[in-house]
C-alpha cells in the first residue's frame, strides 16, 4: 500500500560460513532457524545469545552511561575441535517512517 522497504529498522550481526549458510544471532533479518536463541533485555542492554550448529554466539548492544553511544560487544565460541572459519557483517538500518 505504501510501498514500505522490506527491511526492519535495527541493530544486526551476520554470520556467514565457508559453505553459504548465512545467520544472525538476532534471529532477524535472516530469519534462519537456529538451533538455541534467547534475548535478555535490560535497561540501557539488550543480550542476544544464538546457537547454529557448532557456534554459539553473544550479541550485547548497550549504551554508554556517559556519552551517547551504542556499544556493540560480540562473543563468538566454536563448540568444536575443528577450525572453522566464517565471515561477520554488522549492519544498522535507521529509518523513520512519517505517513502525513
């Protein structure tokens, strides 16, 4: 109707693997089925933690107490003895609508 972008406004983390599988420890934009996902929100803190197969994944984004910045913490954890390489992309959609 309004021809809105599919894309949702937000703080994202990609984790792409050597074979093409590309996921988020924020479950969204990519939408890939994950294997454990939590979100624990706190003042001023919000914490995804993900699970796709052997990596396990820790997302914080918080705010500074005093300055005006987003601080984004990521833990990554290979769960098996096997290296594994695999690619990370941030992303950050700031977009407002006004429909007037």
């Amino acid at each position: 109707m309004y021809n809105l972008p599919i894309d949702s406004p937000g703080f994202y983390v990609y984790v792409r693997r050597k074979d093409g599988t590309v996921w988020s420890p924020t479950y969204r934009p990519v939408n890939t089925p994950l294997d454990r996902w939590t979100a624990v929100h706190q003042p001023g803190r919000t914490t995804f933690m993900a699970r796709k197969g052997d990596l396990e994944t820790k997302l914080s984004l918080f705010i500074t107490p005093d300055y005006d910045t987003v601080v984004w913490d990521l833990d990554i954890t290979n769960l098996s003895e096997i290296i594994t390489e695999v690619d990370i992309f941030a992303y950050i959609e700031l977009s407002t609508l006004c429909l007037g």
